[in-house]
C-alpha cells in the first residue's frame, strides 16, 4: 500500500515537472518571436523616421532663418515708420495749423461781407423810414464787428475802420429818430416871469402830432411805433422816456395835483394833433383839490398819453410800464403829500364818509394797472387812504401840539395900570398903582 502511494506521488511530480518544461520551452519559442518582431519593427521604423529627422531639423533651420530675416525687415520697417511718422505729424501739425488759420480767416471774410450788407440794407431802410428795420441791420453789423474784434489775428486798422463806420451811422440813425421824435412830441412850455404859482404853468401844451392812427380803434401810429421799437433796440428808448417824464412830471403831473386852479385842456387840431394843455383859471377860495379832482385830471392825462402815445409793445413790456416805473414814486408822493393829507377829516363825524375816496382810490389804481403804468401788487396811495384812522389821530395830535406850542410861546402875563380911588367914612384917600392881573 504504501509503495503504491509512492508510486502515485512519483508520477504526479514527474509530470508536472514535464509540464512546467514543456510550458518553459514554448515560452522561449514566444519570446524569440517577439524579440524578432520588436526588432524587425524597430529596424523599420528608425529607418522611416531618420529621414524625417534630418527633414525636420533642416526645416527647422529654415524657419530660424526665415526669422532672422523676418526680425530684421521688422526692425527696418519700424526705424522707417518711426521717421515717417514724425514727418506726418509735424506735416500734420502744419496742416492743422494751416486750415485753422484758414477758417479764422473764412469766418473774418464771413463777417465782413455780413457786415457789408447789413450797412448797405441799413442805408436803404433807413432813407425809406423803415425805423426797425433799419435798427435791425445796424444792431447786426455792431455784432458781426464784435465778433471780429474776439480774433486776436484782427488787424487792428481794419477794426477801428469798421467802429469807427458803425459810430458814424449809429449816431445817424440815432439823430433821425430823435428828429422823428420832437417832430411826434412836441413841449410847448412859454417863458413867464410868475412866482411859482398855477400861472407859471398857463398855457404849458404837450402836441402828440399825428400820433395817433384815424381807425376806429384809436392807437399810436406806425410810424411812432417803429421810432419807438428802434431806440428800444438801440438801447436809447430809456433815455429818451426817462428826459420826457422829467418834463411830464415837472410841467403837467405835479402843478396838477398840487393847484386846483388848474385845468387839462385836451383838444384835435387839424394838421397838429391832439393837445394837451393847462388852463389856468380864476383863482378860487379852495385853495387845495379834493383826490376826486386830482384822480379825474391825472386819469384823463394818463388815458390820453395811453391812446396816442404809450401803447406801444417794446418787447414783452408796454411803453405805458416803462414810463409808469419812471414816475409813479415822485408821482404818488405829490399825490400823498399836497392832496391826501389835506383830505384827512378834522374830526370824527366826517370818518365815515371817506370811504368815498377809499374807493376812489382804489378805482384811481386799478385805471392805472389796466393801463399798466402800475404793476399788479402796488397799492401805495391805497395803503395810505385805508389808514385814515390812523392819520386821522396823528393830525389831531399835531393839531394839540401846534396849540399847545402856540399856549408856551404866548405871553401869560398882562401887567395893567389900575388906579383905585376909595373913600372911607373918615375921608381918608388911598391909591395904589402897578398892580399885577
């Protein structure tokens, strides 16, 4: 048994050392096989890629070279363009420099010629009395003159040339509308040898010839508005309204409102116009007008002045506005102190009744703003006659100073001669002097 089992493990050592043998030996054989093709394929793919290894370096060269050769035309387009460059931009500065000098010059000739035309369309319209127009054309060659004179590059000659032209006509027009002016307003005050008094104002006339147009619509003519719109635009219609409301105020406002012996005398005359005049008439025991009176001269003034002379449109403004603004501080203040104080009752009975002038205070006002020669929110000589209470109670304390300064100032003390003859049942004679009463 047991050399059996010996037997049975001999053989299955003997043949699995047959196996592993057989097994080593087809191995061997394998890698044989595979050295052989490592080596075939290796010989054959050095020899495919050596001749693309010596293409590539060669290739390689080329392109360094190609570099090299690119680099150096880089370098030499840069130094050229580098100089090119500077060239075109100081040529480009030049050209800039020399079309900027070019357009001044453009924009010089371009002013001229403006200026050339409007002087010669000033000319023509001025010779056909087209006022503003012709204002018009002069306010623009006073432009393009400015506009010159911004230029450095101006010559000078050129420019005082021009000025001096502009002066010249400007002063021209200037005087033709002036003439046009006392020709349409005409003051007629006469030379008197009168105190100040009404009489020095009797027959003082303010003509407003051919002033007004003969439509149905009474309105100032068009050719006192072009006069008046063409001092507006030549900046002298201030001055010219300022000087007559001087006047107004000097010769016909105030002497209205402060002499009630004077009267406004409004008449048409054919061939001179509306005339406004002052009267003077008999003198009267009343020495003062009521605000009535005052109210009713000053208004027919006024609407008529309205009518036919200040109802012309200068820009945004009427004319009535200007003038208003010139002369209602001086005018209100006449009005206050020759005309409402003076009608300030004396005692308290009479209160009530100046309501009245209250209320023609007020419709004095609002005649005045529809005319615009007050603004909206004046209400000066209003103010005042509301205040009466109060004007009233100060006038009644001046009144007690005034006597109570008239008392101090006055003598107190009368001394009298007083002779007394007294007889007494003795017979006895006294008599005293110089007694003091």
């Amino acid at each position: 048994m047991a050399s059996f089992v010996t037997e049975v493990l001999a053989s299955s050592g003997k043949l699995e050392k047959e196996d592993l043998a057989s097994k080593i030996s087809r191995m061997s054989r394998k890698v044989e096989d595979t050295k052989e093709e490592v080596c075939d394929m290796i010989n054959k793919k050095y020899s495919e890629f050596l001749p693309k290894l010596q293409a590539s370096e060669d290739l390689m060269q080329q392109v360094d070279m190609v570099s090299k050769e690119m680099e150096t035309l880089k370098n030499c387009i840069e130094f050229e363009v580098q100089q090119n460059i500077h060239v075109a931009v100081n040529e480009y500065i030049k050209l800039k420099q020399q079309l900027e000098k070019n357009t001044v010059i453009i924009k010089m000739l371009e002013h001229l010629k403006e200026f050339h035309s409007a002087m010669e369309d000033f000319n023509k319209t001025l010779q056909e009395k087209k006022y503003v127009d012709a204002a018009t054309h002069l306010e623009k060659a006073r432009k393009n003159v400015d506009s010159l004179k911004d230029w450095k590059t101006s010559q000078v000659p050129l420019l005082s040339s021009l000025s001096s032209e502009l002066t010249v006509q400007r002063e021209n027009l200037i005087y033709h509308l002036g003439d046009e002016w006392k020709r349409l307003v005409i003051w007629r005050v006469p030379s008197t040898k009168e105190s100040a008094g009404p009489k020095t104002f009797h027959k003082v006339e303010l003509v407003l010839s051919e002033a007004c147009s003969k439509d149905v619509e009474q309105k100032p003519t068009p050719l006192l508005c072009s006069v008046l719109q063409a001092l507006a635009i030549q900046g002298d219609l201030q001055n010219k309204i300022k000087l007559f409301s001087q006047v107004l105020l000097k010769n016909m406002l105030k002497p209205l409102v402060m002499y009630a012996s004077l009267e406004l005398i409004v008449s048409e005359q054919h061939g001179e116009g509306t005339i406004l005049g002052l009267e003077c008439l008999e003198e009267e025991n009343k020495k003062r007008s009521t605000p009535s009176q005052v109210y009713k001269k000053l208004l027919l003034l006024l609407k008529t002045l309205h009518t036919h002379l200040l109802d012309v449109s200068i820009g945004d403004r009427k004319l009535s506005a200007i003038l208003g603004e010139l002369i209602w501080e001086e005018m209100s203040k006449c009005i206050i102190h020759d005309c409402l104080v003076y009608s300030i009752p004396t005692n308290s009975g009479e209160l009530e009744r100046y309501n009245i002038v209250i209320k023609e205070t007020e419709a004095f006002e609002e005649a005045l703003k529809n005319m615009e020669y007050l603004q909206v929110d004046s209400t000066d000589l209003l103010k005042y006659a509301r205040d009466v209470n109060c004007h009233f109670a100060s006038k009644k304390c001046r009144d007690v100073i005034v006597a109570a300064r008239k008392l101090m100032t006055s003598k107190m003390h009368n001394t009298v001669k007083v002779c007394i003859h007294q007889q007494s049942s003795s017979g006895l004679h006294r008599e005293t002097e110089g007694y003091n009463v």
